[in-house]
C-alpha cells in the first residue's frame, strides 16, 4: 500500500480522535465537570500537535502529494478542510487564551471564597471553543472525502 495513504488514513483516525474528545470535553463542561473539561481538551490538543509533528516528518520523507492528478473537485474539498483546520486551531487558540482569566475562578476551582469569573472571559471561551469543535467536526467530514478521493485514484491506477 501506498505510504502516503496510509499516513492520510492514520491522520484520519487522529483528527476522529481529536473530535471525539472535543465533543467530550464540551460535554463535560456543560455538566459542570471542569477537571475532565480540561483533561479532554489537553487531549484533543496533543492530537493536533502530534498531527503537526507527524506531517512535517511526512514531507521529509515522503513529500507532497501529485495534486496534478486531482480533480478540481478534489482540490476544491482539500482547500475547505484546510479552512476548517484554520478554524480550529484559531479558535482553540483563542479558548486556550481564556484559560489562563478562569484559573482562580470559582467556575474552575468550585469554592466559593474564589471570585466569580468574568462573563465576557466566559462568553469568549465557549464562543471560541465552540467555534473550535465545529471547526474540528467539519475539518473531519472534508477529510473522509480527500481520503475518498485518494483510494480512487489509488484504485483507479492499478486497474490500468
């Protein structure tokens, strides 16, 4: 099997884990479980970070893809996937920034002596983490079909 797709196809599952535990940590802070909040979040970033490492050991060893033989179809998915990471990693930027404002806060330490955490820090974090899980989700749903698109070719050139 080809290498490239079988980097593509492990990146896949990483961006699926990814999601799932960023669907998990905004459930965990909805029910007010702020400790496995943070611990799903702290997850879902090394994800990212181990995606980012993994890609850069990918172009030097085995480079960029033959886009010549894309379609313009397939150009223009890969082209919104990668809005979509944009997306993501911005706006979990943006959310992690936030953190550092509610650390001592009764939101996250749940005592009552600590102070009550700013409402526009909140309103910040969630819009952004938000922003960030769709960002994730729809990033992911894009990738199945560049991966799609690359077994075809694959497929489509050993049939020839």
């Amino acid at each position: 099997m080809d290498p490239k797709l079988i980097f593509w196809t492990l990146a896949l599952a990483d961006l699926g884990a990814l999601c799932t535990f960023a669907i998990f940590g905004v459930r965990f802070a909805r029910r007010g479980e702020i400790a496995r909040h943070k611990r799903a979040m702290k997850i879902a970033t090394a994800l990212v970070f181990t995606f980012l490492g993994a890609y850069m050991l990918k172009l030097r060893w085995l480079g960029r893809e033959d886009m010549s033989v894309w379609s313009e179809v397939d150009v223009w998915i890969l082209r919104i996937h990668e809005v979509f990471v944009l997306q993501m990693i911005v706006a979990g930027a943006i959310a992690w920034s936030q953190v550092r404002k509610l650390r001592s806060t009764r939101l996250v330490t749940h005592d009552p002596a600590d102070p009550l955490p700013d409402t526009q820090t909140v309103r910040l974090h969630r819009l952004a983490g938000r922003t960030a899980v769709v960002g994730a989700v729809l990033a992911f749903l894009m990738a199945i079909g560049i991966l799609v698109g690359m077994y075809g070719r694959v497929a489509g050139a050993s049939a020839t």
